[in-house]
C-alpha cells in the first residue's frame, strides 16, 4: 500500500500543527459567481515499483453547484481516481483544481481536511460505515472533525437521519441493518454536514434492484432540493437520472483530444 | 482540535477490545506496582533507620568503650589503657573546637528494688551535661546538678516509664532502693519517643526506662566482678551539625594518644551513619528504578507491537475516518491517545495495586512502607511517557497512510 515514511508525515505533521492556520471558513453556501468546480488538465499518477502509473491524464470539468453528473467507464479508468481528486483526498500530479475557487492543489493535509469535513460527502460501494458505532453515531461522525455546537450537530445528524427515512433505526448497529439500509445511513453521513458536494463511487454497485431504485429516487430528491451530485457508475440506468454523463477512457474523457503528457 | 472529544474517542477503541486491552496493559501495571510497593518499602525502612539514628543526636559525636576479649584486655593492659575515663571527657573538652558540651556515661549494673527481674530498667551514672546533649526533657523537679556529681549525692532522676513501674517510690521525693541503697527521687522525664534500634551501633538508648543517678554516686561494683572502665561513653555535643566530622577525627587522635595508641574505644558520628544510609537508599532506589524501566520498556514494546497490529487492522477504518475529514493529525492523536489512555490506565491501576499490597504487606509484616507523593507521580509520568513513546510511531504510521489507498484496503 501506499506510505509515505512515517519520519516524512511527522515532519508535515509539525509544519501543519505550526503554520497559521490559511483555513478555508465553513461557509454554509459556496461563494457565488465562480463554478463549484473547476478542474482543469487534471492528472494523476501513481508511481509503483514497475514504473508509474497514469490514472488520469488531463481531465477538465465544471461543474455549477445543483448539478447531478454521472461518470461511467470501463474498469481502470480512473473513475475512482477521479472522485478522491475531487473529493479532496488527494491533491493532483498536474493540472489545477479549484472548489468554490479555492486552489485546492496548493493546500496542505490540514486545509484539505477542513474542506472535507465541512463540504464533502463520500458515499461508498461497500458503505464503509463503522461496525462498532450506532447509525446515529455513524452519522454524526463527520463532526468530530470540525467544530460545531453539540445541539446543533444533534440537530443535523437527526434530520438528516429522518431525510433517509431510518428515523426509527437510531441506535441499530450497521449489522442490523440490510445493505440498502447501510446505504442510506451513509447517505445520511453525508448528508448531515449538508455539504457543497456529494461524490458517490458506485453507490449501487452492492445493491439489489429495488434497493437500488430507491437509493437512486433519494439522490434525485436530494438534487431536487439542490444538492450538488457526483455519482460514478457501471450501470447505464443509473446514469440515464443524472443530468450530464462524462465517459472515461484510460484516465481521459472520452472523445476528448489527446494530449502531451 | 477539540482534544476531549478525540480523547473519548480513543477511549471507546480501547473499550471495544477489553481482553486485548486489559493484557497489554498488564506489563505497566506490574512495573507501576512493583515501583510503588518497593518504594513505600524502602521509605518505610529509610524513615525508621533515620529516626533511630536522629535519636542519637546528629549534632552528637558518641564514643563507645569498646567490648574486648581477653586478649585485647591483656594488650590494653599491657600500654596502659585504662577504657574509658573521666579524665579522656577533660580532656576532649579541652582539645576538640567546636564542643558545646561533653558529658560522660557509666552504665551501672544494679539491681533496683521493686522493679521486675525479666524486664530490667537501666541504671545510669551521667554528669551533669548530659540532658542537654540529649536534649531531654523534664516533667517535674530536676536534673542531676554539678554539685551532686562532685559530691556524689544520694540522688536520682527517673525516666517516664520508670517512675510509673516504680509506683508509689516512683515519684518525687520518693525513695528508689539501688542495690539496697537509698536514692532520692529528684526529678522525673517527659515521655520521649523511642524506637529500637536494628542494629547495636545505631541502637539508642530507651530514656523511658532508665534511672539517671550522678557519676560516682552509683553503687561500686559487687565483689567478684571484673573491673570495668570507668566510662561506658563520652558525648560530644557540638555547637554545629557541619562540625561533628572533624571533632570525631580530633576526638579519636587525643584518644589515641591518651590509650597509648590502644583503639578500645569506637567514634560513632550518627550525622554519618544517616549519610551513609541515605546512600545506600539512593544506590537501592537507582537499582530499583532500572528493574522498573526495564519492565516499563519490556511494556512499551508489548503496546507499541499492539497498537502496530490495530492501524493494520484498522486501515480501513482510518480511511473512512480521512474521507470524512479527518487530518493525518486527528488519526495520529486517535492512536496516540489510544496508547497514552493505555499506559495511564496501566499506570494508575499498577498505583491502586501498589498501595493495596504496601497496606497488605503492612498489616501482615507490621513494617511501616509509607507511599509518598513522588513515586506516585513518577510513576504517572513514566506511565504516560512510555504511551507517548510506544504510540509515537504507530501513530505516525497511521497518519502517514495515503487517506485514498486506505479506503480500499480490504
Ligand atoms: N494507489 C495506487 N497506486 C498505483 N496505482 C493505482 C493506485 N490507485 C489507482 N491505481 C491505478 O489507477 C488506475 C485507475 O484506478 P481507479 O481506481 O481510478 O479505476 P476505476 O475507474 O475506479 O476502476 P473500477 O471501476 O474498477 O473501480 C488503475 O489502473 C489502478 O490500478
Ligand atoms: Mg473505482
């Protein structure tokens, strides 16, 4: 697996701890008259043992905020790759990427953290919710990382646990619950920051039919009441409810014109 | 950061594993224990060991008439050394600088009247100095006066326990009967507090239980028995502590001579023997607190090894817990927290236990161990020293992880 050497994170750690905090300020709506997002030459390569490897190779995107974009793709393509660059858990190789016009490829660990804990939510394939926490600790977990007055945090994680419609599952365990229903607690997690972006990575993919329609009809929802949606997908169907579909192709979109690495 | 709420946070990890938790915790809680209990132990014994010895007097330089054997009898014969004498206290007042008082001791056998046969009381013959070298004090009347040494009175100053045995004699201006010879009660002590003594050279003397009569005034030794020095101890009481050193080389130089360089006498200088135990205690305490560091280190070993195995278990975890806005710096203080919760627990339990065993121990040995506040914090401090030494680099490890690869691991 990936590892920076521990000496090299403990020295970033330090300068992160040290620096005046740059931080980007929790503001509930994004600034207006720029894009959500703007990416532009977007690239990204992994460097490996047998040489490096290009996931993405020069992507550009906009997107306004209330936009409901789907990315499909063969395997490979960097369609997950993709959704952490934009996600902010990974800055690029190249190429610039601005969220709400904020420089994200300039920003340190710490700056893309805040962004994530204040305006991103992940939604997973395999749900990635703690076993050992309730649904409503789950959900409430994003807020760990942030500060936020206890009442409202009790507020938020609740109404957006009521939004999925598991208002009566509160205190389950994750184990408790079906795959459908572990989705949309995670959906809740999500929710309940009330982030500027959701990116889903194959929300369905471990999902049965019915629970995929329905999982889908609260995405189209949530759109509807203006959440910005990211959602990467095999699945045509699932792409014919977002409002635009780009195609990857080895790390490029497709139909877009080759460039010099 | 908000440092509770992650702090809490590392506590529910721990709790989550109670067995793995409780197993890895054992190494400190041994090594706390066993430093708190030794401790308690050695300042027990260090407390009683200088409390006998401050009995003595640290301003005090005692010399002793030594014990011989037949032999060294016949050798101090031989160069004219006659013990002990009146004439050596003289002449220690005269050379050794610094002395504020010398006073001379005869212990006298003599069997006193009314007194039990299993349990004697000890009589002494002292000059008149000798309260003020042992700083003891009166209750009533008295103490033995210049003049009664010159003039060797009749009299007698009894010690608290002995004027309460001694009943309706025991009091002032009673009669106390020394081998059939009538002493006038003159003054009585004040309960002093005394513990016996371990070995003889610090062993001090239990006021409570003696009859201090004037030098000379005692009963002569009965027929047949051998002849013994004049002095059982001389007693220099100097005007400062920082003295006492060089007055007992004087003091053994002028003795010498005056035995014709025969040693039957012995310096004792309790200002030294408290050194020389207070080194030792510091020599046991170093030795002591290598056992501990090595357990404390074998401790820190076993946590690091498991909080090493728990960011591979978690990998998972830690990228979830990234992807919803965690730092490398929250993830870092997560496992940090884990291993410093780990160690304090282990520190405060081994602490809880220590104390328990120092009273167990106490109550079945009736030894005296007291716990102090130092090792206790020690204690605390090695404790949390070693969670942030054993944490340290599993919690970089996992703060090092890319946030991206950790979500996909299995
Ligand atoms: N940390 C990494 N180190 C090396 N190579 C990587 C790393 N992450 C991704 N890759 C490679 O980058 C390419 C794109 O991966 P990515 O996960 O983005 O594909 P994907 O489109 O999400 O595929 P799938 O549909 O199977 O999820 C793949 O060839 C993958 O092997
Ligand atoms: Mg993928």
């Amino acid at each position: 697996m990936a590892q920076r050497a521990p000496l090299a994170a403990l020295r970033e750690l330090c300068q992160d701890l040290l620096r005046p905090a740059a931080l980007p300020q929790a503001a509930a709506e994004p600034p207006a008259g720029q894009p959500l997002v703007l990416a532009q030459g977007l690239c990204k390569f992994y460097p490996t043992q047998y040489g490096q490897v290009e996931a993405l190779r020069g992507l550009d995107l906009t997107m306004a905020g209330g936009e409901y974009l789907a990315i499909m793709g063969a395997s490979g393509s960097g369609k997950s790759t993709l959704l952490t660059l934009l996600g902010c858990l990974d800055r690029p190789s190249r190429g610039s990427y601005h969220l709400a016009g904020q420089d994200v490829s300039q920003m340190g660990d710490r700056e893309l953290s805040r962004l994530r804990a204040n305006h991103i939510g992940f939604i997973f394939q395999t749900f990635n919710l703690l076993p050992q926490l309730t649904v409503a600790e789950n959900v409430a977990l994003p807020f760990l990382y942030r500060q936020q007055s206890p009442e409202l945090v009790k507020n938020q994680v609740e109404q957006a646990i009521i939004r999925v419609g598991l208002g009566h599952r509160q205190d389950h365990r994750p184990a408790q619950l079906s795959g459908g229903e572990m989705q949309r607690v995670a959906i809740a997690r999500a929710l309940a920051i009330k982030p500027w972006l959701i990116l889903a990575d194959e929300p369905t993919g471990n999902l049965d039919s019915q629970n995929s329609q329905a999982i889908l009809a609260l995405f189209q929802e949530l759109n509807s009441q203006g959440v910005t949606l990211v959602v990467v997908t095999h699945d045509p169907q699932v792409a014919a409810r977002a409002g635009r579909t780009i195609h990857l192709l080895d790390g490029r979109p497709l139909g877009a014109p080759e460039q010099a690495p | 950061m908000n440092w509770v709420k992650l702090l809490i946070t590392s506590g529910q990890a721990l709790m989550q594993h109670k067995l793995r938790t409780g197993l890895s915790m054992l190494g400190i809680v041994f090594a706390v224990m066993a430093v708190i209990a030794m401790l308690a132990m050695a300042e027990g014994a260090k407390r009683e060991t200088l409390e006998q010895i401050g009995q003595l007097g640290t301003q005090n330089v005692i010399v002793r008439q030594a014990a011989l054997t037949q032999g060294q009898e016949a050798a101090a014969r031989e160069r004219l050394s006659r013990g002990l004498r009146q004439d050596d206290a003289a002449l220690l007042e005269r050379l050794v600088p610094g002395v504020a008082a010398v006073a001379g001791l005869k212990q006298v056998r003599a069997a006193v009247a009314a007194a039990s046969k299993d349990d004697p009381l000890e009589v002494l013959a002292v000059t008149a100095a000798y309260p003020r070298a042992l700083s003891l004090d009166l209750a009533q009347g008295r103490f033995i006066a210049p003049l009664d040494v010159l003039n060797k009175n009749q009299v007698c100053v009894l010690g608290w326990e002995s004027s309460r045995l001694l009943g309706a004699q025991g009091v002032l201006g009673g009669m106390v009967s020394l081998e059939d010879r009538p002493f006038l009660v003159v003054g009585i002590l004040r309960e002093r507090r005394w513990v016996k003594g371990k070995s003889a050279a610090i062993a001090a003397r239990n006021y409570n239980r003696a009859i201090f009569v004037p030098l000379g005034a005692q009963p002569a030794p009965r027929l047949g028995d051998k002849r013994e020095p004049e002095l059982s101890e001389i007693l220099l009481r100097m005007a400062q502590a920082e003295q006492v050193s060089p007055a007992a080389a004087v003091a053994r130089q002028v003795l010498m001579q005056s035995h014709g360089g025969f040693e039957d006498f012995q310096v004792v200088v309790p200002q030294e023997l408290i050194n020389q135990a207070q080194r030792t205690q510091r020599v046991f305490n170093v030795v002591l607190f290598g056992i501990a560091g090595i357990s404390l280190l074998v401790g820190g070993i076993g946590i690091m090894n498991m909080m090493l195995a728990s960011v591979s278990e978690r990998t998972r975890e830690i990228g979830i817990r990234r992807a919803i806005g965690a730092s490398a710096a929250h993830i870092a203080a997560h496992f940090l927290g884990e291993a410093v919760l780990l160690t304090l627990g282990g520190g405060l339990m081994g602490i809880v236990l220590g104390m328990l065993g120092v009273l167990v121990i106490n109550m079945a040995a009736g030894w005296k161990s007291v716990v102090t506040f130092w090792p206790v914090a020690l204690s605390l401090g090695m404790a949390v020293g070693v969670g942030i030494l054993s944490g340290l680099y599993p919690a970089l490890r996992a703060a090092s992880l890319d946030p991206a690869a950790a979500l996909r691991h299995e």
